[in-house]
C-alpha cells in the first residue's frame, strides 16, 4: 500500500512538475485570444471578461495546488484537484476553440494564432496530463465534443479533424503512457520486492559483516598483541645477543652463502670482503688449530657427530690472534642423500676468557710449583687440597692426606692443642700466623712458619680454612750464617770491623768504670800485594788464614782479635805500652817464621802502629785513628815495624792533612804545572822525546817535591785527578809542538791507580782526538810495581793502548821485585834503567856490568833502552859505547817549562850534542 502511495506521488510531482509553465503559456495564449474574441465578437464583452475570469480561476488553482502541497496533502485529493483542473482546463479551451472557429475563415491571422495556441496548450498539457488517462481523457473530452460539435454544424471536417488530431493523439499518449506507467509500476513492484529482499539480505550482511569485524577486531587486538610481545621478546633477546656478544650465523650449504651478525666486530673485516668465509677460513685460523676445527667441522656435517662446538684463534684484520668459540647444529639435510644442506651456529670472541684462562692456568702451576707449602680443607675438616710443596716438606703423599679428615692425620695430630687454638684464633679474627715445630713424616722436626686463613666461597658459601706454611730450615741457616758474617769474618774466623768496632766500645767503657789501661795494635802484612798477585788469590787467602790462626794462637788472651779489611789486622789489649811493645814484639817474630803455602816457604814481615788508652786518648775513634796514623808511619819509613803513636807523627798528620786540603785545591785551581825533561838519542845525537814531570808551586811553602805530594796523592785518592791533570796538559803540549813542526815524543808518567780504574785507555783516546795528536807522540811510562799490582788487568790495559799506537815503557827497571817471566810478556817498548846502576863512571864496575846486561836484555826483548839520572859527560859516553838508545840526565837538561823546552829545540843546532 505504501509503495502505491509512493508511485502515486511520484506520478503526480512529475505531472506537476512542468505545471507553472503550462499556466503560464495559458495564460499569455489567453491574453493573445482576448483581442481576437474582441473582434470576432464586437459589443460582447462578458464573453471575454468571463473567459478572464476563467483564467483568473485558473490561477487560483494553481496557488491552491500549490498550498496543498506545502500542507502535505495526501495525493488521492492531489489527484481529484488534478482532474477537477484538467476538466475545466479543457472545457475554457472547448469554449475558446468554439467562439474561435466560425469565425475562421474570415482570418487567416488568427486560424494561425488560434492553432499555435491550440497545439502549444495541447502539447504542454500532454506532458501535464500524460501520466493519468482520466486527467488526459477529462482534459481532452470538452475540446472533442465542441469541436466535432461544430464541424457538424459548420461541416467543414479538416479543421476540426486538425484541431481534434492533437487531442486524440494526447489521448493515446495516455492510454500508451498508462500501459507503460503499469508496467513501470509492475517493474517498481518487482524493484520493490527486490529491493526489500536485497534490504533483507544487506541486513543480513551487515549483521555477518559487524560480527565478522568484531571477530577480526578481536584477531586483529590478539595479533597485535601478539605482535608486541613478538618484539618485545626479540629486543630482549637482540639486548641479550648484544650483551652476549654472540654473533649468530645461517649456512646455506647448497649455495655456499652465509649471513653472520656482529661480523665486522668479531674479525675486523666487512662481509664483502670474505663474502664465503666459511669456504676461506683456513688463511685466516691459526696453523695450529685448522685441523682440529676442520675435523670438528667435518664430522658434524658428515652427521658423526650431532654438536658442532671448536676453540680456534683467527687472525684480526687488525693483526692480532684473536679466539673464537664455534657452537652449530645441522638443521636440514637432504632428504635421500642425507647430506648437510643448512647449518645454524653462534661465534663468539673469548679472547679475554682465554687470557683469564691462561692466567688461572699460570697461577694454578705457580702456585702448585710454589716453594710455600699449601693445604685447603673443607667444613667436614676434610682436606681437599695440598700442592707439591707439602709432599716435598712433610714426606706425606697425596694419597695419604687427601680426603683425609685433619685432626686424624699423623702430621697434624700430634699438634692438636695447637691448631685447637689456632682454630678458635680463627673464628674469631679470620687468620693466624706463627712459628711452629713440626715433624716430617720420617720423623725428624723442623722450624715452620705457618699462614692460616679462612676463606668463604662465593658459590657456597661454606668456610674453608687454607694453610700456607714454609720450611724454615734453612732459613734459619742462613740467618745463623748471617748472624756469624755480620760478626766474623769468613775467610779467617776472627772478628770482622763491626765486631770489632763493638767489643773496642764495649772495652773502652769498662775500662773507664774500672780504671783499667788498654793497647790497641793494628798492623798489616808487608809486601802481601806481591804474594797476592805472584802466587794468585788462592794462595793470598791460605797466607791469611794462617797468619790470623798464628795470631790466635800467639794471643789467645786478647781481648779482640780482628781482621778489619784486606791484610789489616787489630788486636786489642788490656796493658799498657810497655806490655804491649812485649807481645806484639813477640808477635812479630813469630810472624817471621816460614809459612809453606803451595809447596813454597813465605817468610812475613809486618808494620803496624800502637795506641794506648789513656795515655794517647779517651776516644774510641781517635784510638783507632792514631795506631793506623802510626802503622803509615812504620810504613813509611822501610816496614817491618811496630810504632808506637807519638806527638811527631801527630804533628806529621797535621801537616799532611793541612797539605792534603792544598793538594785539592791545587788541582780544583789548576795549580799544578807541568816541566819536560829532554831525552837524548844516543844514536843521532838529537833532542826528539822529553819526559812530562809535574810540578807544584805552594803559594806558600814554595816549590813541594814530587816524592811529597805524589805520596800524599796515592794516600789520599788524588792521584787519579792529578794524573789526568798531567797528561791532559801532556798532550796539549805534544799536539802544540806538532803543529809546530816539532816531532817530539812526551812520556807520562802513569799511576797503578789509573790503570785499575779501567778508563786509560778511554781517556787517552778522547784525548788524542781532542788535540788531533798522532799517538806516536804518546808514550806512557809504567813502573815494575804498577805493572806487578795486577798484572793481568795491566797486560790488558796495555793491549788496549798498543792497539791504539801508544808507545809503552816500564821505568825504575831493576828497583823493584818483578820477575823476568812476566816481564816478557808484558807489552812494552822501553825499558828505562834506573838511576842507581849508573853511580859509577867505571863500565868495568858491577855496575856497569849490570847496566851492560840490563840494556842486552832490553834489546834482547826488542825494546829501546833509556838511561835516566845521567849526570856526568863520562856516564853519556859509557852508555853510548854499550849501546843505550836514549839518555836522560841533568848534563842533559833539568825539567823545564815547555816554553823554555821549545827554546831549546830552537837552538838545537844540527851537529850532535856528543
């Protein structure tokens, strides 16, 4: 029923739609047709005012239509207002079309204008009217009728056949647009009903799409979810990745392609650099370690094993070996064949879990290779632990105490109460350390310092007690040996300085609350250098382990017997002077009888010096310093003597202090001068070599011999400085007379304690490159009792300066106590004849026989022989008749200053001196 309301209301909106401007064209046709009516129709006037009011009828209509409308009329009155309208439309354009057609013919004008009209009207109404058959029907019957009304009346058939065509073709229009408006209708019905069914199935739909969209809604939240907590897992395990280090890899066998995280990180290398690295792994693995991994690789592929694990170290791109820890798995293989197809794996860098391995490692074997005994034992008192110190110590094996409880095992049981106590010491203050007397497991005891701890593990947390003990043994030996060097000497068995220094303190304090008189004697061996070198160290040690077990056997009442350095010796007694010069006098003989050291008889002389408390002195060191001031003494004047300390040699000390302080700054001020002695070639008669002499002007004593302030100077450690002081300014002369055109040779006397020093030859090297000085002008003079200190370290020294050029000669030949045997195998060019062998003018005398056989000796060992202390013109000639190569002497000249020398050699005429 609503569905025909709703097509009725349709058919109606479309009939109306074009409704206003059907009236509006009625009525311009209206107003058209009032002029013509006027005409045709003169002093008629109601006819066109009542046609006029039609139309205003017509009008009123339409605004009632129209009201309706807006009112929402219902359309069955909507349809009869139509109608209503329609019939009257059609019966005001009957009654025009009626008045208009006689009159017809009478003007052509208006049979146009009416037939315009009529077909305009018509063809509007015809789309007004279409819709409804009745509408049209009740529109078209009114102008029928009058029309065939009056073409019987008129009989004139083609106009009204004319007129009446438009009408009876809008009556087919209708009755042809009603069949189509029932079949329209038919199809809307069916629309309808489609429609409707289409609704149904749309809801339909829409409630299975709502319920599918929750339901996806739902899977759409719980993949979300699932999503989150999807990344959230991956995060956690990429942050665990990362924190592990591991670098994860997936081995395409089948196309040799692999990825590998953490690539560059792990080897250094970028991934297109090794693009197949498991194919090109063995330039990159360690030589020693390839087989093994390859062997691992192989037989998890080859399915023997299930677990691909291997250690191997690779070479960074950065150069270093790294180590890597490989774990894979075979995860597809081929389904026939069974071969490996995909393998996944983790790789990680344990370089520093490798070095802290090998640290543990290191420490381990230390600690099992300690010298330190070591035992662990558990909370169940078992012991769980001990290195191989405490087999070597104890005696006990491994077996015997591991896993052993400790307060049964033999080598801590018998101790007990002990370690009871050391337990307890424990729990309250965690560690104990001491000293105990153990016994070893063949039953001999011995000194242990023990370490106790007690340690929590970390894992466990249990208490273990860890035991670290050491033999003290011989520890203890060595602190007795300690204790008896610290007092004793080793070499005699007597008391060393510091003993010595002790006793005599100890002595001098008593003395004073008693009242008591004692002598301290210090004295050494005369000569013992000579024994020492001759006979060798060896035999220098036996000699002074004899001399002090004479001595303790010649006092066995003295208060200190003691070896204070080297051949020195100190005796302390309780006497006085007189007392003291008997003993040591007796001492002295004694001394003197033979002593047989390597088959070979040694008779001793010794020099020493007496001081006496209180007659010398109060004080310890003072005592001490005036008996060595007198052993100097006895030295000095031959040896072989006891001297007992006097207010001369105080004196003589003073002196030789106040000297020794001038000597320093002497040489500090570069006071020291140097004078060359001339040396005359026997053979030419010329003046080519001198001899450097140093000499000291005091600024106020005057001129100090050479035999004063060259002792002092060897006493007193100068003699180095004042040596080098001498032939520095040696060779400054040397190279200045060189370039001068002079040629001559300088000797340089040479002290024992320059060549010991071990730096001559260095020295003289800087020297001679200094002053650009050829080292044919150098020639260093050595006396027998230098050469004789220690001969090997001067024969070695004196290779050196040969090597070097430097001319070398051993002066005072024949004075001092050298053998033959070594003087042939010294390296030496000049052999200088001393002073004393020249004392006669007679050749035939014992001491020209001994100059003869001195200077044949010289030649006969390829040196040149000098002379030296020629002083008369007799002597010159004697030496040149028995072939001596060069003179020295004042019939020469005195030592000079090099100017002065220089003026000499100026005046050097050509002729021989002779």
């Amino acid at each position: 029923m609503d569905t025909q309301q709703d097509f009725l209301a349709e058919r109606l909106v479309s009939s109306y739609k074009d409704a206003d401007l059907f009236y509006r064209i009625s009525l311009l046709a209206a107003s058209l047709t009032l002029p013509l009516l006027w005409s045709v129709l003169p002093g008629s006037l109601w006819l066109p005012a009542w046609w006029a009011g039609m139309a205003l009828l017509f009008a009123g209509g339409k605004a009632r239509y129209l009201l309706l409308q807006e009112k929402g009329s219902s359309s069955e009155k909507n349809l009869a207002f139509l109608r209503l309208g329609a019939l009257l439309t059609g019966f005001w354009w009957a009654l025009l079309l009626g008045w208009s057609l006689p009159w017809l013919n009478e003007s052509p004008a208006a049979i146009g204008l009416t037939f315009a009209l009529w077909f305009a009207t018509l063809i509007i109404a015809t789309s007004i009217y279409v819709h409804f058959i009745s509408v049209g029907l009740l529109f078209a019957l009114p102008g029928v009728v009058v029309i065939l009304a009056m073409s019987l009346v008129s009989k004139q058939l083609l106009p009204s056949l004319l007129l009446a065509a438009p009408l009876l073709a809008l009556l087919g229009n209708a009755w042809h647009n009603k069949q189509l408006l029932k079949n329209l209708h038919q199809g809307h019905q069916q629309i309808l009903t489609l429609n409707q069914k289409l609704q149904r199935q749309q809801a339909s739909l829409e409630q299975d799409v709502m319920r599918r969209t929750q339901d996806l809604q739902v899977e759409i939240d719980r993949h979300q979810k699932t999503t989150e907590e999807l990344e959230h897992q991956r995060q956690r395990i990429s942050q665990a990745i990362e924190a592990s280090r591991l670098g994860l890899w997936d081995w395409d066998l089948t196309t040799d392609s692999i990825y590998h995280s953490h690539f560059e990180q792990i080897f250094g290398y970028a991934e297109e650099e090794i693009p197949h690295f498991m194919g090109h792994l063995k330039p990159l693995v360690h030589p020693d370690d390839y087989p093994q991994m390859r062997r691992t690789l192989l037989e998890a592929l080859k399915g023997h094993s299930e677990h691909y694990q291997c250690r191997f170290r690779i070479r960074h791109k950065s150069g270093k070996w790294r180590w890597l820890e490989d774990h894979g798995e075979v995860v597809e293989r081929h389904e026939a064949t069974g071969k490996a197809q995909r393998m996944l794996g983790t790789r990680r860098d344990i370089t520093e879990e490798q070095e802290k391995d090998d640290y543990l490692q290191l420490a381990w074997r230390a600690f099992e290779a300690s010298g330190e005994a070591t035992y662990i034992v558990d909370s169940d008192s078992r012991v769980i632990f001990i290195n191989q110190a405490f087999v070597d110590i104890t005696g006990y094996s491994r077996q015997e105490v591991m896993e052993q409880n400790f307060w049964e095992l033999p080598c801590f049981s018998q101790y007990t109460k002990t370690y009871q106590g050391i337990s307890r010491s424990l729990r309250r203050e965690g560690r104990w350390e001491g000293e105990l007397t153990q016994q070893r497991r063949n039953g001999d005891s011995y000194p242990q310092w023990l370490r106790v701890m007690r340690v929590t593990s970390g894992f466990k947390q249990e208490a273990y007690t860890i035991g670290i003990f050491s033999d003290l043994t011989d520890k203890k030996e060595v602190e007795a040996r300690l204790t008896y060097l610290a007092e004793y000497d080793e070499l005699t068995g007597l008391a060393n300085r510091s003993q010595f220094y002790d006793r005599l303190h100890q002595a001098l304090t008593e003395a004073r609350i008693k009242g008591q008189e004692l002598a301290l004697a210090v004295f050494d061996i005369d000569r013992f250098k000579a024994y020492n070198n001759s006979l060798g160290h060896h035999a220098g040690d036996q000699l002074l382990r004899k001399v002090a077990g004479r001595i303790s056997e010649i006092l066995p009442d003295a208060i200190i017997l003691a070896r204070t350095g080297g051949n020195e010796f100190a005796i302390l007694l309780s006497a006085d002077e007189h007392q003291a010069l008997i003993t040591l006098e007796e001492l002295q003989e004694k001394l003197h009888f033979p002593f047989y050291i390597d088959q070979q008889e040694l008779r001793l002389t010794i020099s020493g010096g007496l001081s006496c408390y209180p007659e010398h002195t109060h004080e310890l060191q003072v005592m001490i310093n005036q008996a060595d001031q007198a052993r100097l003494k006895a030295k000095a004047v031959g040896g072989n003597r006891i001297q007992v300390y006097n207010e001369d040699i105080r004196q003589s000390s003073l002196e030789q202090l106040r000297l020794e302080q001038d000597l320093r700054k002497a040489l500090e001020q570069d006071q020291i001068q140097v004078h060359f002695q001339p040396k005359l070639n026997l053979h030419t008669g010329k003046l080519n070599s001198a001899e450097a002499l140093a000499r000291w002007h005091h600024p106020e004593q005057g001129a100090i011999p050479p035999s004063i302030f060259i002792p002092l100077a060897e006493r007193t450690g100068l003699i180095n400085q004042l040596g080098s002081a001498v032939l520095r300014a040696s060779c400054q002369q040397a190279a200045a007379w060189y370039q001068a055109g002079y040629n001559i040779q300088v000797a340089v006397n040479i002290a024992a304690q320059q060549v010991e020093s071990g730096h001559l030859v260095e020295e003289v090297s800087i020297l001679l490159e200094e002053f650009s000085l050829p080292s044919r002008f150098l020639q260093l003079e050595l006396t027998e009792s230098t050469l004789m200190e220690d001969a090997e370290s001067a024969t070695l020294e004196m290779q050196s300066l040969r090597a070097r050029g430097i001319s070398l000669a051993i002066d005072d030949f024949g004075t001092g106590y050298s053998s033959l045997s070594y003087l042939q195998h010294f390296p030496l060019d000049v052999l200088k004849i001393d002073r004393s062998f020249l004392m006669s003018d007679n050749a035939q005398t014992t001491e020209g026989t001994l100059t003869r056989a001195i200077i044949a000796l010289g030649h006969g060992l390829g040196m040149q022989v000098v002379a030296e202390g020629v002083e008369e013109k007799e002597q010159l000639g004697a030496l040149k008749q028995l072939g001596c190569d060069y003179a020295q002497g004042y019939v020469i000249s005195r030592p000079i200053p090099a100017d002065e020398f220089t003026q000499l050699l100026k005046q050097q005429s050509a002729q021989s001196l002779i």
